[in-house]
C-alpha cells in the first residue's frame, strides 16, 4: 500500500493529540517534530519538508487552534488542507484541443513503464467514448513496438508504425496527419526511454515537440524510486517543460515520498498514478483524495466512482434484498466476489474506508487472486441444490468438496462457517430497522470486533 508507514506515523501523533484535550505550543510542536521525522522518513524532499512544517506550524500555533474545543481536529485539518496543496491543491485533468486530436507525448527513462502507461491511458479514454490512435516511437528497445501492437490488440485501438528504420520525428509527424485523416480525437506518442538522462535522448525528444507540437508532454516515472524520481521529474521539465506526470507503481512504494514531493519541486502536476499491473489499474491523480488516504480519512469518491464504472447497479440491488432477507446463497456469494474483483484489489478498496487501517483484522487483510480462485473452487465444486441450500452440506458432503477443489476439510469448514457467520450478521442489518435495533447491533459490533479473516489468510 503506498503511503503505508506514512499513514501509521501520521495517525499515531494525531491520535495522541486528540487525547490531550486542550492543546498547548509545546503540544503542537512535538507533534510536528513528529510529523517531520515521518515525511522525511517517507522519503519527502527535505526542502519541502522544512516548508510545509513552517507552513502548518504558523497556521496551527494561532489562538483559534489553541483555545477552540477540538485543537486536534483543527490541526489535521490543517495538516490535511497543507498536504492537499502541496501535492497540487486540485486535479489536472488531461488536456483537450479545440481542433482534434489532441496530442500527447509520453516521454521517461526507460523501466519506468511508459508503454504500459500509454496503453493503460488509451483504454481510460476509450471508456470515456474517445478515439485514440497510438503511435510506435520507440524505435530502439527491441519489441517496443511489438509490445505496443499487442497491447493495441488487446484494447482494440489502432496503433501507428513505421517499422525501427524511420526516425521517431518522421513517425510522429506521420501519426499525426494519420490520426487527422482518420477522425482519431487523441493521439499518444510512445518515445523511446534511456536508462540515464542524456542529450541525444533529450535532442531527439526536442525534435519530436517541435514537429507535432503537443498538447501534453507526460512524464512517466517510477515512484518506487523515491528522490530519483523527483530529480528525473526536474531534469526533464527543465528541458521539455512538461505539462504533466504519470507516477507508476504508486501501490507498490510504501513510503509515497515522489507523490509529496514532485509537484513541490518541479511546480509540475500529477495528472495520473499507476496502481497496478492490469491495464485499467491508472487513476486520475486527485491531491485532496490522497492528503485524505495518508490522514486515514479514506477515499469514498474514489470508490464510489470505481463502483459505478464496474458493478452492475441491478445486480447490486437484488444482492442488497437477498441479504437482506438472508436468500443470499453460494452462487450469490460467487457473483458478489466477481463483482468485487472489478473494483480492483481488496486491500487498495479497504485503504479508501475512513478508519479500515484501525479495525481489527482489517490491517494484516491480504487477498490475492489466488485465494480467490481457491474459494471459488470451494463453491464450484458443489452441486446445484447444495450452492441453494448451504444447509445440506454435512461432514460427508464437505469431505468431497475438499477433495474437488484440492482444499483440506478444515479449509472448506472454516469457509461455510463465515460465509453462515456473514448470512447471520446481513440479517442483523435487517433487523436493526426493527423494534430489535440496539441489541442487533451489539451483537454486530461484537462480530465486527473480532476483525474478518479469509479461509486462506
């Protein structure tokens, strides 16, 4: 989870604060000597650390914070507002020209995932009822282009090439009169990367911006790399002047510290994050979502957003009235957890619930798609009367659905147990509505309480 050591430092000096009451200066600066280790161990540019702890210490050592009845949630707030700016203030949305296509070049050193990146942004606008055409400009790594044809394929989207014999500059000014006689309204140009910053790269990327003039040159960076990402981000917007960045393998860096630190340093916005291998794992980069996410204050939006894009609003609705009225049987519970696996992985979905990281069982909750596929197995290995009726499943029955789904029997126990324990309590939601409220829901939060395992975790 990115952001993850962060998060917990940031919410464990928080909380103290919150215990304490009133507040005095010698409270908030603890808390922000705190709040500096924490960035800087995140691997925050320094300078923009020493900033944006000035900033928040004159903002929160005012009387309004220090004699208001909640000091401690002015201070995150303030925390919250500071970190929000620092990463942007709001989101940069990828340009659009007046006269289509709107060209974009992608441009990084190389291993950081920009033709993955370039296919992943074409099937965002495709979902948003663009036509992009992609263009192979990457005429050195060997399979580049191969790389970028089959992902073409695999989105259905055209891509341009002129074999590795033209240079980049003519296959891009191609592309663009192609992309224009074919009514293609965005137009991404995949370059080729280095594995150091050096000037024939940087020359032949000049010659590309001067021939087709685009709309947005993103720069595609790893943020597992830290600090090096903020310098390559400074480097090439100094020569190119980026309109953008692309962070990659965001999920993947614990500490988050190019995500704080790259708007700061080069004044060039996050326009997306890569959270995931798959191609629809890229997010539009919105800074007070992720000033929220490090706060623990979730990231309902976001979720709210990814569940209107993948889950079937029908199907949501009559789950919502076999649950309620306890029909939910095997079958449902297999079309609920495919349902789920659109919105992406369990354990970024429970990072966007204000407060998950604190409950019980939530913070170690890992679920692969390998533990899916194995409680998946469980199920289709019943009969159809036995995914109808759970209740038919005796020690015999269990027996054998071990043995088809290469499972122990104390595996395929401990899964009829929750998925009945998980029945029982859908119907104390139920009953909470009725004259039995109060008491259903102690008997709830008890459950809740004892924190949520899967079969195989």
């Amino acid at each position: 989870m990115a952001f993850e050591g962060l998060a917990t430092r940031l919410q464990n000096v928080f909380s103290r604060l919150r215990g304490k009451g009133k507040l005095t200066e010698d409270d908030v600066n603890e808390a922000l000597r705190e709040v500096r280790l924490a960035l800087l161990e995140a691997d925050v540019n320094f300078k923009v650390v020493k900033e944006f702890i000035a900033k928040v210490k004159e903002r929160a050592i005012g009387q309004e914070v220090l004699e208001s009845f909640t000091p401690a949630m002015v201070v995150v707030d303030i925390v919250n507002k500071e970190l929000t700016e620092l990463m942007g203030g709001s989101q940069s949305k990828l340009a659009r020209s007046n006269r289509p296509p709107t060209v974009v070049l992608m441009v990084g050193l190389q291993g950081a995932g920009k033709t993955t990146a370039t296919g992943k942004l074409a099937k965002m606008l495709v979902q948003q009822n663009h036509r992009p055409l992609l263009a192979a400009g990457d005429i050195y790594r060997p399979a580049a282009i191969k790389q970028l044809q089959v992902l073409g394929e695999q989105l259905k989207v055209p891509v341009f090439t002129m074999g590795d014999q033209v240079s980049p500059v003519e296959i891009a000014k191609n592309a663009l009169q192609h992309a224009k006689d074919n009514g293609n309204d965005y137009l991404i140009v995949d370059t080729a990367g280095r594995l150091h910053i050096d000037e024939g790269l940087m020359e032949e990327l000049k010659q590309i911006v001067a021939a087709i003039s685009p709309d947005e040159i993103l720069l595609v960076v790893d943020a597992m790399t830290g600090q090096d990402a903020v310098n390559v981000a400074e480097s090439f917007h100094k020569q190119l002047e980026l309109t953008g960045v692309v962070l990659t393998k965001l999920d993947g860096d614990t500490r988050g510290g190019a995500a704080i630190s790259v708007k700061a340093v080069t004044g060039c916005p996050i326009k997306f994050a890569g959270i995931g291998e798959k191609l629809d794992a890229l997010e539009p980069f919105h800074p007070d979502r992720m000033a929220s996410r490090i706060l623990g204050m979730g990231d309902m939006l976001t979720l709210i957003e990814k569940a209107q894009a993948g889950i079937d609003a029908e199907k949501a609705k009559e789950m919502e009235r076999k649950m309620r009225t306890a029909e939910f049987t095997f079958d449902d519970f297999l079309d609920q957890m495919e349902q789920v696996k659109k919105l992406g992985p369990l354990d970024q979905i429970l990072d966007m619930l204000p407060g998950a990281n604190k409950m019980k069982g939530m913070k170690d909750l890992k679920v692969d798609d390998k533990q899916m596929a194995r409680i998946a197995a469980i199920v289709k290995s019943m009969t159809k009367e036995e995914r109808q009726n759970p209740d038919m499943l005796s020690p015999s029955r269990r027996k054998r659905l071990a043995a088809g789904s290469g499972n122990s029997v104390q595996d395929v126990n401990r899964f009829i147990k929750q998925f009945d324990d998980m029945r029982k309590m859908m119907k104390q939601f139920s009953s909470m509505m009725g004259p039995k409220g109060p008491k259903a829901l102690k008997g709830l939060k008890g459950k809740l309480g004892k924190g949520m395992k899967f079969p195989f975790g």
